[in-house]
C-alpha cells in the first residue's frame, strides 16, 4: 500500500466530526509506535517530520520507513512535511514519495506567504499531492524555528477566505491561542475566532501546538472545523523521560534494543491518548 496524501483523510474526519492526529517522528522506533498503535485502534495517521528530522533521519532513510510501515498495516498512512519553508526544500522530498507537505510562509506578509504557498501548491498539485498552509504564527518553537510570544499573531478570519482561494492550499493551520512546546501556563484558546474562520471556509483546517491541551479544549475545537491536530513535544517528553529512568535504575544499561523499549511504552500509552482524544480510532 502506498502512502497516502492527507487530501481524503482530512475529507472524511469532517464529514464525520473527528480528526485526524499527526505524531512528530524522528527515526524507526518512533515511526513503528506511532504506526503500530494506530494500526491496533483502527486510526488513520499522519507522520510528521521537521526539516530538522528529515536532516536527521535522512530524507531517503525516512520515507523508505514509512514507505514500508505503510506496506505492512492496512490503515492510511501518510508521510506529512512539517513546517518546511521552501519550494526547493520540499520537491526533492515530493520526487522521493511524499504525499503531503506543510509549506510555512507565516513569518512574511499575507501577499509574500500567498506568493510562497502558491508556487508550493502548483508544483505539488500536478503530483497529485497535498498542501497545508499557515495564516498567522505560533509562537515558541518548533524544531530549530523559534517564534517569540510577543510575535505570535492569531488567523485574521477576514483573510482566512482570500488566503486560501488564491493559494489552492487543501487545509489551513490556524493560530488561535496555542503554540509550539509545553505551556509554561494553561493555554486560553480563542474558540470565537475558530468559529468565525470555519463560517468564511470549508477547506479542512489544522491545530498546531496541541502538546499539552486539554481534551475538552481540542474536542471543542474538533466540533469548530479542525479535522489535523498535531502532537510533537508531549511525545518526545514521554519518551526520553522513561529511558532516563531506565539508565538510573541501570547505570551499566548499553543495549538500545532494551533501553529504548520503555520509552516506546511511554509514547505508545500516549498515542493511544491522543487517538482517543481525536476521535479517530476504529474510523478504518
């Protein structure tokens, strides 16, 4: 089975109010948790990987893994570039396989971000694959993209509607109050501007920054037209902090075919969380 584009998926969790959650991934283990615990609740899902973890990973490496995990499970898997910011650094991964991208042009002016988008969307279009924009910023940060708090501009719901008809995008991520990381306090998300940009739109549209809000919040604004909730830092937190605790309980461990696996457990107790707090499970 090859991978898939996020173009029906996200189709199919708004027509049936759920939504579709995309995992940051960073290498084999973490792309073998995400997929297996979701092939195990029945859940479409989205990997998503940073210009960081593509550098990491190896583009090549990467999507051969989600290539071959796609092969293997019988649920949709789509491999999702995450916050790219040009042309040039998406179509070598567009060439390899990948069906969905994320092109980020929200630190430029609205006609800037549409120039960027637009030309993103007409090379992956012809390649029948899919396109996710960002109108406004999030701040904090998200791999090496670091975005102040006193920078961090909300989706103007006026232009959602021009933004999006003149860049052909297929889904829109909208800052309404979350950012990139762990919140150093409770987050208050603006549902109303959520409203008012779902009312000027029907493109699909998608949470970013949604480590470590609630569930009523994200169920909320599942109900508001989000159909792409992202989960990133929360993942890596629950991960890194059992295998900690692994190497203190056993200084001498040097095995990662040991010291990994209580990680996995940790991230895998988690994706079935967010699986749930999507809606998503048991939708294949």
């Amino acid at each position: 089975m090859a991978l898939y584009s996020t173009r029906q998926m996200l189709l199919d969790a708004q027509a049936n109010q759920y939504a579709v959650p995309a995992f940051n991934i960073h290498n084999l283990e973490t792309v073998r948790v995400v997929v297996e615990t979701a092939a195990e609740m029945r859940s479409p899902i989205i990997l998503a990987g940073t210009p960081g973890t593509i550098s990491y990973a190896g583009a090549r490496y990467l999507v051969a893994i989600a290539q071959t995990a796609s092969e293997i499970h019988d649920i949709p898997i789509a491999l999702h570039l995450d916050h790219h910011e040009s042309l040039g650094a998406i179509k070598p991964l567009i060439d390899m396989g990948v069906k969905s991208v994320m092109i980020d042009g929200s630190h430029h002016d609205f006609e800037e971000n549409i120039r960027i988008v637009r030309e993103v969307v007409q090379y992956a279009h012809a390649r029948d694959v899919t396109v996710e924009a960002e109108l406004g910023r999030l701040g904090g940060q998200e791999d090496d993209l670091i975005v102040d708090e006193k920078d961090a501009l909300y989706t103007n719901p006026a232009q959602a509607a021009e933004f999006i008809e003149r860049t052909g995008i297929d889904s829109l991520a909208v800052a309404i109050g979350t950012a990139h990381g762990m919140y150093k306090s409770e987050p208050k998300l603006d549902f109303e501007r959520l409203a008012e940009i779902r009312n000027v739109t029907t493109a699909p549209l998608v949470l970013h920054g949604a480590s470590g809000i609630s569930t009523p919040d994200v169920r909320r604004t599942i109900e508001l037209g989000v159909t792409k909730v992202n989960v990133a830092t929360e993942l890596k937190i629950a991960f890194s902090d059992k295998v900690k605790e692994y190497f203190l309980a056993n200084p001498e461990a040097n095995d990662p075919r040991k010291y990994m696996e209580p990680g996995k457990d940790a991230m895998a107790a988690l994706i079935r969380e967010k699986i749930d707090m999507c809606g998503s499970s048991n939708r294949v």
